[in-house]
C-alpha cells in the first residue's frame, strides 16, 4: 500500500498499510494498560495528590501562604503561569500553522501536541485563579457580570482583563479543533468494539459515519479553524507580555515584548512536546510513527524559535543601555551581575547556548540528546519568566524596600500540584484516546510519496 | 423486508481507484447515495459533484457577531453605564478594546461554525448512524448505492458497472 520514495523520507516508516495504521494506535486504547503506564500514572496523581496539600493550604489560609512580600508581589505563580501557557503554544502551533502551510508531517504528533496545550492551558489558568485569593468571587472580577456594586464594570483597559478573554478564548477554541479531529477515531474504535466500549465511543463519536459530504465540512472546518487559531496562538503570548509590557516597571515596559515573548512560548512549547512524544512514541511502539525525522524537525523548530530568543535578550539589554534611561538599564545590570544573577545564566545557557548544539545533525537526529535538551529548555524557559519578573521587582525605584524572594512550601506544592495535574491528564489522555491522528495519517499515508509511484 | 431501504455497496480499496471509480459510476447513469471514507479523499467532492460548503460564510456571519457584540459590550460598559477616567484615557479607549474584539471575534466564529457542522451533519452524541460496512472507518472506501433511486437501472447491471470500475467487492446492506 505504502509507497516508497527515494528522493523523500517517507512520513511513516515500516511500510504501513491502511488498516496497519488502525490497529497499531487502537492496540493502545483497546488493550489491557501495560504496567510501565500503571506506574506512570500513580506516580502523576500522587504528585497532585501531595501538591493538593499546598492548593489546599493555599485557598485556605489565603496567598499569605507563598512567599510574596510588598516588594515582589509577583513571583512563582505568574512565573508558573506564563510558562505553562507558553508550553501551550505548541499543539495549536502545530495542527494550525503547519496545517496551513501543508506540512504533511504533523499528523503524527498533532493529536498529542494539542491535547498536552489544552492541559497545559488548563494548568496555566490555575494560578491566576489562585492567586485571587478567594476565587470563589473571581467571576466578579474577571467577568463582565452585573453585580451589587451597582453596575461596575470588569477594565476593559486592563491587560489582566485581556487575558481573561485571551486564555479562555484560546482554551475553548483548541479544546472544540481537537475534539473535532477526534471524532473520526473515535468512530474508527466504535466500530472495532463491541460493548460497553462500543457505547462509549459510540457517544463520543457523535454518530460519524465518513461520508463524503461530512469529509468535505470537516475538511472546511479544519481549515477556518486553523485559520483562526493561528492569530489565536499569536494573539494569547502577544496579551500574556502585554501584563508585563503596558506596565511600568524597568525591565518589563519593552515593545520587544510579544514577539520575543511568542517565539519563546513555541521554543518551550515544542521542548515539552518533544519530552512527551519521545516517550509516548517508546511507551506505545509507535517509532513508525513518530519517526526520527519528525524529532529533527521538531529541533530545527527549536533553533530557529531559540535563536530568536536569543537575539531578543541581547537586543533588549542592549536598548536598555541604548536608551539613556537609568533605572531600566539599572534592571538589566542587575539581573546579569545582581543577587539574581545565577538565575539570568541558567537562562541564558539553557535558552540561548544548549539549542544551538542542534546545529549539529548528530544531537539533532539522537534521542537521547534531544530528550535531555528539550528537559534544559524548559527549565530554561521557566528560569526566564522567573528573571523576567522577580529581578525587576525586587530592586524597585526605592531603595530602602529592596527585598529578596523566597519560595516557601505552599510556592514549591502548587507548583507540583500543576506538574501531578499536567502528567495525570496526559496519561489518561494516552490511555484512552488515540494517541496518532488515524485518519489525517492515513490520508499522507499515500500522497506523501505519490511521485514515485507513477 | 422487502419495501425497506436497500443499498448495493461496492468497497474499494484504493483513492484514486476510487476517483474513477465515481466518475464512472456516475457517467453511466447510476445515481450515488454516498461514499463512506476511513479518511477525506481529495476531490471525492467534486466527482460527487457536492456544492462547496457555505460553512466558510456561516463563520464570517457568526465572526462578525463576534466583533460587534464585543465593540457594543464594551462602549456600552465603559463609556455609557458606568463611565470611568482609567489611566487618564478617554471613557471610550477604542485601541484598548481591541484585545477583546478580536478574541470574541475568533470565538464566536470557532463556535458558531462548529455549531453548524453538527447540526448540518446530525452530529449529536446520541445518534445513531447507519453504518453500511465496519471497514469503512478503518480501510476500505464504502460506495452505497441506493436501489429504490435506481429503479431504472438493472440490478445486475449496477453491479457490473462497479466491478469494471475497480471495485474489489460488491456486497447489498438493508436498513430496516
């Protein structure tokens, strides 16, 4: 069935057919759970479990519990907040963008990408829910709802607002484009199941049945909506820098920030997707699937997006020194030689230094390599949002409320509780839904190497 | 059983096969009721000869909605209701509305659009599709063929037009 070329790599490997394709990804839903996800997971919801403590604590006795003070009253939660939407960035990134530009090769990992955003984004929205102190009057403050204060209106002036419409905007809009691509592969294991199993997924398939007429309206729905999330994708981190860009603060009030702040998002994006898929792809034997040339493109993504970032940090310290203005290349100094400084070169070695070893064809097309860069990415990336906001805090105009910052228990569980929620989703997610698109892979399964073949 | 809908189903096992296989089917005078696909086979919609789908323009629609509810929430809100100096901007700070417009553009639009699809479609969790053959969400092309709208046609007749056309099998499913 399969066609092999001898000018391209072929997208899946291993001269898969049609029905090769079927049964490799619903093996994983329909088969008894392997031991090695067992653990996986348990561990996952004992994470949440531990970090609900601090969530707990936290709702409880109120954001006292973290280690805010009056000078940086912004640390681990909006630092945890940005990255988790930045790792977002990547699932949208792939089935739209590369859907509009016909790059055949994100059917394999587009499926995974978009459910790892949604649950990122999930995530993401934990914290500044949290840190409203009591959430439970939140849809007050964040929505545009009539209360008892006569009629007094949510900001619409507000960048924090913005993000209110962004995040959720972003969230719903992902959540309806992958569930749509779900719904074919939901009827492809309705019809392999009988039973209970046949129910459910008979549910959640809405009745598809692949006709013509219903493959032509999806093929129209597919493509509106990536259209549309692809200024969604840039739109979210373009709002998400605009809480710290409208600001006045030295060190955040820089136009650099939306497009550094989006090509950053999809650099850590891309990292978090490549830490899932190299493991997924192992886990569940899809190495046909998820092919090394897929993880090097994936790593060409990295450097370019890295690269980006890179050039960013050095243009804003150096505009910062270029504009004359005291205080805001005071900031940039002291993030680079202050009391903080280990953290701005964590950064700047994990973002701007390791990504670049992927120049070399080797670390790029290893996997070991790549999974131990895409973990220093992240960390990279989490190291940047914690620079970005706690170093220019914490030596304000002020000298004398000069202060430092330092998590306390309640910083570290919330955080974990995100990680315990992040890895719990997934592993549900990878255990009872089809991991691989079926039907989009099946439809490059052919075409990819059509040339040939004629 | 007999008044009941019967189809003739001829299972293809290749697209482009099946391309042809369509166009054939349909010059010899024999009316499609659907093609059943595990994938979206390009062009199978114009060899069908469907209409393009209006769902581009239903998004439009429901995009525009989008803006102009959002442009009116938002004037209504900031500069007639409750008006407010924010920052030492005007009530009615158009450039700072604009985060908000555009995101409550793209959601009604996302929304609006996808709502159509399922109603257009029957999508609905409790449906109940008529599944002609099993194979058709896995890897084989289903072409159904209603008999009652081909009542001209000779039975027999249908079913060689789509052996010669590439059809691997030629099967018959009722629906009671």
């Amino acid at each position: 069935m399969q066609v092999t070329s001898s000018v391209r790599e072929p997208l899946v490997t291993g001269g898969k057919s049609y029905h090769d394709v079927t049964h490799d990804v619903s093996r994983q839903v329909e088969g008894k759970p392997s031991l090695a996800w067992f653990l996986a997971f348990l561990t996952a919801a004992g994470v949440l479990a531990l970090g609900s403590i601090a969530l707990i604590a936290t709702l409880w006795e109120g954001i006292g519990m973290w280690g805010l003070n009056k000078t940086v009253g912004w640390a681990w939660d909006i630092t945890n907040f940005v990255w988790w939407v930045g790792i977002g960035h990547a699932g949208t990134l792939i089935s739209a963008v590369l859907l509009l530009f016909r790059q055949k090769w994100r059917t394999s990992i587009n499926r995974a990408a978009e459910a790892m955003t949604i649950f990122a984004v999930i995530c993401a929205a934990m914290f500044p829910v949290i840190h409203m102190g009591r959430p439970w009057l939140g849809a007050y403050w964040a929505l545009p709802l009539p209360n008892t204060f006569g009629s007094l209106w949510v900001n619409f002036n507000s960048p924090l607002l913005w993000d209110v419409f962004a995040i959720s905007t972003y969230f719903s809009v992902s959540l309806v484009f992958w569930y749509i691509g779900l719904i074919p592969d939901f009827a492809t294991i309705r019809d392999r199941a009988t039973g209970l199993r046949k129910t459910i997924y008979g549910a959640l398939s809405f009745g598809w049945d692949g006709a013509a007429k219903t493959w032509m309206r999806y093929e129209s729905v597919s493509l509106i909506l990536a259209g549309l999330a692809t200024p969604l994708v840039l739109s979210v981190h373009t709002i998400v820098s605009f809480d710290f860009a409208t600001s006045v603060i030295p060190g955040w009030h820089t136009t650099i920030f939306p497009p550094y702040f989006v090509a950053g998002a999809i650099f850590s994006g891309f990292a978090m997707v490549l830490t899932l898929m190299i493991v997924t792809r192992k886990v569940f034997k899809l190495e046909d699937y998820i092919t090394i040339g897929h993880i090097e493109l994936m790593n060409i993504v990295i450097i370019v997006t890295g690269s980006i970032v890179g050039v960013a940090y050095i243009t804003e310290f150096f505009i910062a020194w270029y504009s004359g203005v005291e205080p805001e290349f005071y900031a940039f100094y002291n993030r680079a030689t202050g009391p903080y400084f280990w953290a701005y070169w964590t950064m700047m070695t994990c973002n701007v230094i390791s990504p670049q070893l992927f120049w070399i064809k080797k670390i790029r097309t290893s996997i070991v390599a790549t999974f131990a860069l895409s973990i220093v990415v992240n960390i990279g990336m989490w190291f940047e949002r914690f620079v970005i906001i706690v170093t220019s805090l914490h030596r304000d105009y002020l000298p004398s409320s000069w202060a430092m910052f330092y998590p306390t228990w309640a910083d570290v569980g919330v955080y974990l509780f995100t990680f315990g929620l992040f890895f719990t989703l997934f592993f549900l997610f990878a255990k009872f839904f089809p991991v691989i698109n079926m039907a989009e892979v099946k439809s490059v399964l052919k075409s990819s190497s059509e040339k040939v073949s004629k | 059983m007999e008044r009941d809908t019967n189809f003739v189903l001829g299972v293809f096992d290749d697209e482009d096969v099946l391309l042809h296989a369509v166009e054939e089917v349909r010059s010899s005078g024999v009316k499609i009721h659907e093609v059943y696909s595990p994938y979206p086979v390009h062009g199978l919609e114009h060899v069908l000869g469907y209409k393009r789908s209006r769902l581009p323009i239903a998004a439009f629609l429901f995009g525009m909605l989008g803006t102009s509810l959002a442009l009116t929430m938002q004037f209504y809100m900031m500069r007639f209701d409750w008006p407010m100096i924010i920052g030492g901007k005007d009530y009615a700070a158009f450039p700072d509305f604009i985060p908000v417009t555009f995101e409550m553009t793209v959601l009604l639009a996302a929304f609006g659009m996808v709502g159509v699809f399922m109603i257009s479609s029957n999508l609905k969790p409790w449906a109940q599709p008529r599944i002609f053959d099993v194979r058709s969400t896995d890897d084989k092309h289903i072409m159904a063929i209603d008999i009652a709208n081909n009542s001209a046609m000779d039975l027999a007749k249908i079913e060689e037009i789509l052996k010669s056309s590439g059809a691997t099998e030629v099967n018959k499913k009722s629906f009671e």
